[in-house]
C-alpha cells in the first residue's frame, strides 16, 4: 500500500487473531506500532512477531474501558513515536447469547468493552491528529451491527453505534484532514469466534451452517480481514472518508 512506511500505528485488541494478523501486516509495511490488549502475556507475544517482521513496536498491557489508562497510554506513545498517523479500533468481545437469556452486567461489559473503550480511544488520539492535522481512523465494526444477527443483540447495537459514531466523527475531522472509516467482518476464525459459537457437537453445527451460508463457502480467516484495514490507512484511501467495508464473503450484501 502507499504511504505506510514509517507511519506510526496504534491498534486495540492486538494479541487477538485479527490483531495479530495486524500487527504482522503494519510490520512488513514498515510502521511503527504501539499496540494495545488486555492480555500482556499474549501482547507481548504478538510484540515479538511484529518485531521479527522488522517493526519498532511498543506494548501497552491496559483496559480500554478505563479512560485514565487509555489517555495515559495514547500520550505516551504519541511522545515517544512524535505522532500518531493510523488507529485501529479492534478490540471486542462477545458472547453468543439471546437477549431474554442476558442480564444487565453482560450488557454493561459489552457496551464497554465495544462502544465505550472505543470512544475512549477517539478522544485520546483525535487531539494528536488534530494538532497534525493529518490521521486515519479504521474501526473493526461488524456485519451485525448492519443487518443484526440472532445472538448478538447487544454486540450487534454497540456495532451499529460504532458504525454511527465513524460516519459523525469523519464528518467533523475532515477539515483537520483526518479520515475515519470502519471496516465489518462477517464470522472469523478467532478465539472470539470459537467463545461465540461454543465447542461441541452445537458449535459444530453453527460452523457447517455458516460455511454454508456465505457465498465464499467458508468462515473468513484473520488474513482476509487484514487488507481492507490497511488499504483504509494508506494513502491508496486518501479520497475515502465515513465508509463502511464488508468483508464476509458475500454472507451481506449491504448497499
């Protein structure tokens, strides 16, 4: 892609099966990163594969729903790399549940970790893009929060909201020339995944039927979610601004 090589990166959720894949993409494409997740252990892992393709990466082991440590964070590492020129909203989580099965400490810790930390991350970084005027914003959004999807009420309206609150905000960042974008997955090959659809017998027949819903006749892997993200941060996407990507394998067909 154009324009990535030395571009300072900061992306959520970065031990997870897309972060990781992320994190090794940015690498080859030279930028720096500065990565984000709650598990140290496995961020740091994913640190070390980024550094084996090359890359300068900086590991933050913090809760994105805690806006102190997020603030705190984003300013250290806009201080140590100069700048910060891509964030990648990737964090999430979810758990396959119908809405009259939940209870409100569910819909608190979705909402958080989904909606929430994500906004916590606007905040923290848009005023260093704003002083550059100059950034990229690509948010992991989801194909749930656009068509909805059984299961994921919840996880589906924190999506949706995601996806709102990319579209205001690249209204209101335009000027500072900052682009924001979100890029929606269908069903993924992740741990998140697996969590989602449950082991067994029962999570074997929500795979097969997935597989046999999507077009592409198989469940997306980390990799084929990865080029949308970084095709949104480069200068290939300098024209594009409150989009929307679906990348599911024709499961949605969204105008």
């Amino acid at each position: 892609m154009r324009g990535l090589k030395g571009k300072t990166v900061l992306i959520t959720g970065a031990a997870g099966g897309i972060g990781q894949a992320l994190t090794v993409r940015f690498a080859e494409e030279g930028c720096r990163l500065g990565l984000i997740d709650m598990n140290a252990h496995a961020l740091e892992a994913a640190a070390q594969r980024a550094r084996g393709a090359g890359a300068t990466a900086t590991t933050y082991a913090i809760d994105i729903t805690d806006y102190d440590a997020v603030k705190s964070a984003v300013d250290a590492f806009a201080g140590e790399a100069g700048r910060i020129d891509v964030l990648v909203n990737n964090a999430g989580y979810d758990k396959f549940t119908l809405f009259l099965d939940t209870k409100p400490d569910f819909w608190e810790k979705v909402i958080d970790i989904n909606l929430k930390g994500a906004i916590h991350l606007h905040h923290a970084v848009l005023p260093h893009m704003v002083k550059a005027k100059s950034g990229k914003v690509v948010n992991v959004a989801s194909d749930a929060g656009r068509v909805g999807s059984s299961g994921e009420s919840v996880y589906s309206a924190c999506k949706a909201g995601l996806v709102a609150l990319t579209k205001t905000l690249a209204r209101e960042m335009a000027r500072a020339d900052i682009k924001l974008n979100a890029v929606a997955p269908g069903p993924t090959d992740t741990a998140l995944f697996h969590g989602f659809i449950g082991e067994g017998e029962a999570g074997q027949k929500v795979h097969a039927a997935l597989e046999k819903a999507i077009p592409l006749r198989r469940i997306a892997k980390p990799e084929d979610i990865v080029g949308a993200i970084v095709f949104l941060a480069s200068e290939d996407a300098d024209y594009i601004t409150g989009q929307v990507f679906s990348v599911s394998g024709g499961l949605t067909m969204a105008g």
